[in-house]
C-alpha cells in the first residue's frame, strides 16, 4: 500500500541522514587530530631548539 511506501521512505531517509551525520562527525574528528599533532609537532621543535 501507499502507507508501507511512505515509512519505507522515512525510513530510509532517516538512515541516509544519519550516515551522513557520521561521515560530518569523522570529517571533524580528522580535523580536530591533524590540528592536535601540529600542535605537539611545534611543542616538540621548541622544546628541542631550547
């Protein structure tokens, strides 16, 4: 019927919103751990250069 096609769709929706959710929130936590290592990176160089 109409009605099982309709939440099949918000289903599928719903599970397309929430991958894509994931892949923004790994995205960020990349970021976050690049920015991280560059930091401990120039921690590092300065506290050699001492």
């Amino acid at each position: 019927s109409t009605m099982d096609w309709e939440v099949e769709r918000a289903e599928l929706q719903a599970r397309i919103a929430m991958l894509q959710g994931e892949r923004k929130g790994q995205e960020n936590l990349k970021k976050d751990l690049v920015r991280r290592i560059k930091m401990l990176e120039m921690a590092l160089k300065q506290e050699r250069a001492k």
